[in-house]
C-alpha cells in the first residue's frame, strides 16, 4: 500500500480556517485535526465532571466487590450520568463535518469517555488499540459510513498517548505486513480543546503513555441509521433531560431512527399518537411507504 502525506490535515479554527481545504482533507487522508473547538474552560469542567462519574462508578464497583478500576478504561453514555454531556451534540463543528461525512441523517452510535492510563511497565502487552487497527471493522471497504471525534480535554502529546494514522488507508481493505508501515504513519499529537476526526475505515494505532498522568478524551462516533446504536438513548435517557432539547439532537440520539415495539406502531407509524410522544415529536422513520 503507498499512503501520501501531501496534505495537510492540521487546521485551526482561531487561525484563517478553510473549511473546504479541511474537508478535502479528511477526504484524502481519512483524518483531520481541527484546533480551538472548544474552550480550555470547558475542558476543564468537562474533566472534573468525568472524573466524578468514575468515582461513582468505583464504588458501585466496590460494593459488588468488584477491583476498583474494573472497567473504566472508558464510560459510555456519559448523557445518562450528567446532562452537561448533551452540548456536545451542539457544537457546529461537530455537527457540520458528521453531516458532510454522513449526510444529513446521520445518528450518534456512541459517546464516550477514554482514559489512556500511564504504562505500568517496560514490558506492557500491546492490547489491540496499540496495534493498527480500524475502529470500525464491520464493514471492510465501506469509508464514509462512520466517523469518530476525539475531543482532547489535555494536551495530547508524543509522550502521553499520540496516534498514529495512516494517511489514505480508509479507501484500501487490509494492507499485508501493516505493522511495517510505522514509517509512513503520521504522528498525531493535539492541545486541549482540539477535534481528531477519522473515518471508521482508517487505520491507526494509539501509543503508549510513557508519563505519570492519563489522558482523558471524550468521543463522538457517528454512523449512519442502518447501524445499530449501543444503547437505545430514547429509552435510556429519562424524559425530563429531553423535553428541551434541539430538534436535531433529538435526531442524533437516534428519534427518527427506531424500530417499532408492536404491531401497531408499525402499521399505524407516525400517525400513532403514542408513537409520537416515544419519539418526542419526531416524524418517525418507519411509516410504511404506500
């Protein structure tokens, strides 16, 4: 496989950002780094929030006897802890590069908080995100079906657990002796506040962290409405976090999106009205086409 590092794929949003030139970006690379999209304050609180939840869930841990960090590499479905985790669905930039890169009815399969802990030592097994992989690998050759967005909370350095990406290798299925193309892998590193967008069909690997600190990130993967969700978020979330809530985010959380529970909400479909209060509003997608 030959991959080319040509373009660029660093982009800030504080400093003349193009969105067309990052756009053709992430296009041609499969990834793109996008620089000040949110706040260092909003980092901040965002950190303390997550670190919060974990706690929480330690001693839930603890009382089920389970080890205390049982678990927590990641914690998903941070809406469902703290309602400060539904803004992310509203960040422009979020939203804009999921629909160029999905089109318009794109759904939220996931978000999550990731810790990349410190190594604990020299000699460390290489779980499988420290080898090149995709992250999504249920569909070989299939780019532009799925698109995750790292936030990084703190900066990301080449000590704490950079990524390495592999420019064009989302149009390509798998490439023989991947783990040799380490030298045409480009080195990802962000401040606090940036966005990494991939394409779910890129391959990449994450580094180790060589410090004493972990990395936290907060992750957005979107796909389109054919796939399957990890949670139902409309029967997860409770109502009272919902009511008011955008239009649009309702329809990232998958509203227009579900599949009925009876056989009436499948033959009567939108026009159900308790159809549509489980779709808060939401035109429902499976009204049967006359």
């Amino acid at each position: 496989m030959t991959v080319s590092k040509g373009l660029k794929y660093r982009f800030d949003l504080s400093d003349g950002f193009c969105r067309e030139d990052f756009q053709d970006s992430l296009s041609e690379n499969g990834f793109a780094v996008l620089e000040s999209v949110i706040s260092k304050e909003l980092c901040a609180d965002t950190l303390l929030r997550i670190e919060k939840i974990a706690e929480q869930l330690n001693s839930e841990h603890r009382k089920l006897g389970l080890p205390a960090d049982s678990g927590l590499a990641f914690i998903p479905a941070l809406m469902s802890f703290d309602p400060h985790f539904f803004q992310f669905l509203e960040i422009p930039e979020l939203l804009e590069t999921a629909e160029f890169w999905l089109g318009k009815d794109g759904i939220l399969r996931n978000q999550f908080a990731q810790f990349v802990e410190p190594q604990k030592s020299e000699h460390e097994e290489r779980l499988i995100f420290h080898r090149f992989h995709r992250n999504f690998r249920h569909l070989l050759d299939a780019p532009k079906v799925c698109l995750d967005s790292t936030l990084v909370l703190s900066d990301m350095t080449e000590r704490n657990g950079c990524i390495y990406m592999l420019p064009g290798s989302h149009k390509c299925g798998l490439p023989r002796g991947i783990e040799e193309l380490q030298s045409q892998a480009v080195e990802i590193t962000a401040k606090a506040g940036s966005a990494i967008f991939l394409d779910g069909m890129t391959w990449h690997r994450e580094e180790h962290n060589f410090t004493d600190e972990k990395l936290v990130l907060l992750n957005h993967q979107f796909t389109r409405p054919i796939i399957k969700q990890y949670f139902d978020f409309p029967r997860l979330l409770p109502e009272s976090s919902l009511s008011n809530l955008p239009e649009r985010s309702k329809e990232l959380l998958g509203f227009n999106s579900r599949v009925p529970s009876t056989l009436s909400e499948f033959f009567m479909g939108a026009s159900s009205e308790a159809l549509r209060r489980k779709n808060c509003g939401t035109e429902s997608h499976w009204v049967l086409q006359s």
